[in-house]
C-alpha cells in the first residue's frame, strides 16, 4: 500500500526490489486534549531500506557510460566476465531516451549471429578450413542476398569457413544452409545462451531464435536466420553471453545480482551443450576475425589475444534500408557487446567505440 508522499520505484530494479529498497516509514500514534497537549499513544521507529548489491564494476560502468555518450541513435555496451558470468557494465547511451536498450532490446544480431551459424556448420561436419561459396550475391526463392558494400574482392570465390567469418561472408552462410535445419540453429543458439529467455533477478530478454523453417518463415528466412535476420532477434545482454560462453567454454547465464535467487544456476542443459573443442574451433573462428578480417583494428590491443566479429543487419522497409551495428568481443577475462541502432556497419560505427572501452578497461 502506498500513500501520499511515498517514494516508489517506478521501473526497472527499482520497481521490482521496491519493497526492499523503500523499507518502513515510522509510524507515530498520539491524543491530543483540548488544551493541545499531546500524549504518544503508539510508536515505531521507521526501517532503512536493504541496499540492493549488484556485479556492476563502477569503473567500468562509468567507462561504458562515457565511451556511448556521443552516441545519438539509441546505443548499449554489455560487458560480463565470462569466468563468473558477473555483469561489469551494462550501459544505454543518450540516444535510448531512457530505455533499456542493453536487456530489453529486440534486435536482428546480423553478422554477429554467425558464431551460432558456425558452431551449427561444426555440429554438421565441416571445420575452420572447410571450403564454402562465397560469390557476390546469391538468390533463395527469389530473394537476394549480398555482400557489404566494402567486401573484400579477395574473399570472394571459393574460401574456407575460417575466412568467410573473418571477412563476414553473407552468400557463403546462405549458400550452406542446407547443411543445417532450422532447428540446428536454434540448438547452436541455446547452447550458447542465445534464445532460452529465464528469471535473472532483472528485465532482460534472451533472444528469439525460430524452432523450424515453418516459423523462420520458409526458405528465405531459414536462409536469413544464418546470417543473423528474418526472424531472428536478440538483445545486447545476450550477444555478449555467446561471446562469454565462448570464451568460457560451456553456456554462461550473466549475472547481475549476486544475493537474489534466480535460475541461472538450475537451467536445464541445453539439447547438446557446447563441448570444449568446439568452443575452441570457434575462438579460432572469431581471432581470425582480428588477425585478417573485418576486425583487424583491434590487433594492436595489448594484453590477451582479442576475439571478435562485426555485424551488420538491415531493418525497415523502405530502400535504402537502415541498419543496426554491431560487435562482439572477448578480450582476456571480458565479453563485450556493442550495439547502434543506426549505423553505417558493425566495424566502422560499433567497432570505435568497442576499441575505445577495451583500451580504457586496460
């Protein structure tokens, strides 16, 4: 029950852990005669509220805050330690007006999602040096696929897998999504934390990734699923969790609040959990992405080697389509997410601003 003046929580962690977080005014009972004296007839001594502790490393938060500020579309960065699955930043930047940007946000992941798409290609058979088709542009049922204006003329033709995530090859995931049903996909994706929504002590949701061809919308959009569109959605929260799960090597459930009781430590295993070689034939996948590819700029950061990979994924539907930018990460003990809503591509808007937190966070 509230009452007039009460402070309430109005959104968010607030609102959930009100009670908590609000605590007990006092309540002071009194007569007063007629001559205004006054005598206490009942009193309690108001209750503090509980401090509700989180994961959230304030350096880094006040980092992440900082890199997105010039940021005008709505924009977030994630980042968890994949080790504890602890959340060290979780940021919106200026341009979300206030919305949760970073665990509510309902996004086409784009070229990031091919780390799923490869771990379902792995499941299937192929491996890092496996040779895919990668042309200019392809055509499923009447639906044209392409490359990024700038991609590499060297990449076309016929290339390994390695190469095709490195460089982000869209026909050569198209061409070969006959080696995976949709429901590879979606079990790719589970495994590493991508599309299982469950109770994490905060609003957050998981991603979206269709079950069967029927619900990705037919061919065309199992076609798109591998390349992170249709379909297919996630938030920034849960790009950075398949970034920690492959650093770590098993499915992490980020962490925000480490003294309220969640399921993120009773989750049924995912139908095939991911094993450590194939957590490790994709950290192979997304270092060439740094060493050679489209995320080259961040090789010179020192320390640990840093994984990576860029997407870009069209929305709207009046040409010239818009597109939301993308970038994931691993850097030592990191996993970052980096999300535009609007951007010209994953490494030429969200890749600055990922190189500029990785360096601040030393």
């Amino acid at each position: 029950m509230y009452s007039a003046g009460d402070e309430a929580g109005l959104s968010g962690l607030e609102q959930r852990y009100d009670e908590q977080l609000r605590g007990t005014p006092g309540v002071t009972v009194a007569a007063v005669d007629g001559s205004g004296r006054s005598r206490t007839l009942f009193h309690t001594k108001p209750v503090v509220g509980k401090p509700l502790r989180t994961t959230l490393d304030k350096p880094l938060q006040s980092l992440a805050e900082q890199t997105l500020s010039g940021t005008g579309p709505a924009s977030s960065l994630v980042a968890i330690r994949p080790s504890t699955g602890a959340l060290l930043a979780v940021a919106n930047g200026p341009g979300s007006n206030g919305y949760p940007t970073a665990t509510l946000g309902r996004y086409a992941p784009g070229s990031t999602f091919k780390v799923v798409s490869s771990l379902a290609l792995l499941r299937a058979g192929l491996g890092p040096g496996s040779t895919m088709s990668c042309p200019p542009t392809t055509v499923v049922d009447g639906k044209r696929f392409k490359n990024y204006s700038d991609y590499p003329p060297s990449g076309i033709g016929r290339i390994p897998l390695s190469t095709a995530v490195a460089n982000s090859c869209n026909t050569a995931f198209v061409n070969a999504r006959d080696e995976v049903s949709q429901a590879d996909i979606a079990d790719a994706a589970a495994a590493l934390g991508l599309g299982v929504d469950h109770d994490t002590g905060f609003p957050s949701f998981f991603g979206s990734v269709p079950a069967s061809q029927s619900e990705a919308g037919g061919a065309t959009g199992h076609a798109a699923s591998m390349i992170g569109q249709g379909r297919v959605v996630a938030s920034p929260v849960a790009m950075a969790a398949v970034s920690a799960s492959v650093r770590a090597g098993h499915r992490v459930v980020p962490s925000l609040l480490p003294q309220v009781k969640t399921d993120g430590g009773h989750l049924k295993e995912p139908p095939q959990a991911l094993t450590g070689h194939e957590a490790a034939q994709l950290r192979q996948l997304m270092r060439g992405v740094v060493t050679r590819g489209s995320g080259v700029f961040l090789a010179s950061l020192p320390g640990a080697p840093v994984l990576a990979k860029t997407g870009t994924a069209e929305f709207g539907d009046t040409p010239p389509l818009k597109t939301h930018a993308w970038m994931i990460a691993v850097h030592g003990d990191l996993a970052v997410a980096v999300f535009v809503d609007v951007g010209q591509s994953g490494s030429g808007t969200a890749g600055p601003i990922l190189e500029r937190f990785l360096r601040g966070a030393g």
